[in-house]
C-alpha cells in the first residue's frame, strides 16, 4: 500500500487540484438546486455549499484503500471520493443507473467499489458504522483508515460518545471528522451544547484531537494528513473539528428563518472557494486561464452529469422486493 505524504505540497499542479475539487462540487451542488426547483429532483436535498474545502481537503490525505463514512449531506465527499458525477446525479433522480440504484436518493449514496459507504440520514448514525469498518480493519490486520464524516449536532447524539469511547478503547484507526457548520437543522450550537467546542470532547475519550479553520483547504489538508499520520502509526483514532459554515439553508425545505442575512454574509465573504482562489492568484500558484479552464471543464462534467441521469431509466415495478429481505429457498 502507497503511504500518503504527510505534509502539503503547494506546488501549481496541487493548487489547481484542490482548486478544481472545490468548483466541481459548487457548481454540482448549484446545478441540484435549480433541478429541484425543477421537481426533476425530490425528496430532501441538503447541499454542501460552503464547506466546499472540508470534503477536499480531508480527501486528500487518504488512499484508495481507506473507508469513507458520510452524512446526509455527503455529495462533495462522494464526488471527490471519485464516484462519478453521473451516477451521482442518476441517483438523485431515482434512476436505476445511480450508485444506489435509485433506491437512496440525495441522502443515501454508496459505492462499495470505492469504500464510499453513505450517505447516513440518521443524525451521527454513520459512526457506529465507520466504528465497526475499522475494528474489522484492525482484526484483519489492514493498515486502512476509516473517515467518518459528521456534523456538530451528532454531538448531542448517543452513537457519537458510544463510537468515540468503543474507538478509543478498542484503538481503531478511525479520523473523526466534525463538520462543525455552528446550526443543526435550525438549532445555534451555544443552544444546543454546554461546552461549545467539540473538538474538546475527545477528551474525555483520551483521543488526541485538533480544531481548524474549516474554511481553509490548506489547514484542513494539513491537519488531516497529519491526523491521518497519526493514526497508521499508532493504530489510534483522531479527532478533527473543521469549523465551517453551510452558506445554504439545512435542506430545500429550509425557510432558514433562524439567522440573519448579515451573518450569512459575513462567512460568505470567507468563503472556501473565494479564499483559496485570491491567495493561488496572488501567490502566482493561479492563473485566470486555469480558473476558467476549471470552469469549463466543470460545466461540461455536470452537463454530462445531467445528460446521463436524464437518459436513466426508473427500475421496473416488477423489481419492488428486490433486496428488501432474503430469498426463500426451497
């Protein structure tokens, strides 16, 4: 197995790589936006909009090999994580040519080829799982990593202490990955948890742990190579808080009555992409010929994207039990 580097190269190659990464899930998350206004995508619909250099930046330190847990709001992680943005997008509309068949939607993407496993709706239910992919990669002796991805609100959830403490106790190769994005569904972290910095509670865990700015794809690949150091050296898991901010409401559904325009504005104004995008250019990393580049070859990917999902077909009626239990046999 390939050990990833543990420190960040800045090289242009890199820049425009994260760079890259970054517009490709905006510009997928926009294009999901407009299809649902469109009611060619239902259901619930929560985008990733602003925490853009979360995603990237922790993928970046992991290998094929490694697992990759998500949320609800886990397109930018299965994208990055290289799931095709045609399947992606199939999925959303429920076509059978989706990573999940159609049968998960936006919130329940999987790619087991890819070790891309959700997408959980479950509020920190996604830790139990990532909790038990590592304890079988430490039985078997893999030298893989688990990734669980996870918003600020899963704190005030019984899997998250259950996880923390069976992965601390046990030393499972798991990197805990906060989204901390300060609003769980419409409820302001200082409303919802005594002790607001939750990269403080691995502690109680004996978890070695690290906040950072989750705004900064530069920081947050740091920290996490440096998590993800950590851990294939000791076997222990890793805590990492990335505080962020989604410029969007929760989900489509969302009137986002529980902040002010003002406040949203304020992070919008660091925003992940703009940040990034001012330093490559001014740091000379950057040229407005790769960004729009970028561009270009982003607008053709979600156009394909959408191509592909709009020449999908539904599964059959005749296919509704299909692995809903197992097959009776005589």
């Amino acid at each position: 197995m390939t050990q990833a580097s543990p420190k960040v190269w800045l090289d242009r190659q890199h820049c425009r790589e994260l760079l890259h990464q970054m517009i490709r899930i905006r510009r997928f998350e926009e294009k999901c936006a407009e299809l649902y206004t469109q009611e060619k995508i239902r259901g619930f619909l929560h985008l990733y909009i602003g925490e853009e250099a979360v995603a990237v930046g922790v993928m970046q330190a992991l290998l094929p090999e490694d697992a990759i847990v998500a949320t609800y709001r886990e397109h930018g992680h299965a994208l990055v994580r290289g799931v095709p943005a045609g399947s992606i997008m199939a999925e959303m509309y429920g076509k059978q040519e989706g990573c999940s068949r159609g049968r998960g939607g936006s919130m329940h993407l999987f790619d087991a080829a890819r070790r891309f496993y959700g997408g959980n709706a479950i509020v920190g239910g996604g830790m139990p799982v990532a909790t038990g992919l590592a304890l079988a990669d430490a039985m078997m002796a893999r030298k893989q990593v688990t990734a669980c991805f996870f918003g600020e609100g899963a704190a005030a959830e019984g899997e998250f202490h259950e996880s923390m403490n069976l992965a601390a106790l046990w030393r499972l190769p798991v990197l805990f990955v906060c989204e901390n994005n300060l609003y769980a569904m419409g409820t302001a972290l200082e409303l919802s948890e005594s002790q607001t910095d939750i990269s403080a509670k691995a502690a109680a865990y004996n978890m070695q742990a690290e906040a950072v700015d989750g705004m900064n794809v530069v920081e947050v690949e740091a920290a996490a190579r440096r998590a993800v150091a950590a851990i294939r050296e000791t076997g222990a898991p890793y805590f990492l808080e990335c505080r962020t901010y989604r410029f969007r409401a929760h989900s489509m559904y969302d009137p986002q009555l529980y902040r002010d325009k003002a406040e949203v504005e304020r992070w919008t104004g660091r925003g992940p992409i703009k940040r990034f995008t001012e330093w490559a250019l001014e740091a000379g990393e950057i040229r407005q010929a790769d960004i729009d580049e970028i561009e270009k070859l982003v607008a053709e990917e979600v156009a394909g994207a959408v191509a592909f999902a709009e020449a999908g077909t539904f599964e059959p009626v005749a296919d509704l039990a299909r692995d809903v239990g197992a097959e009776r046999r005589p």
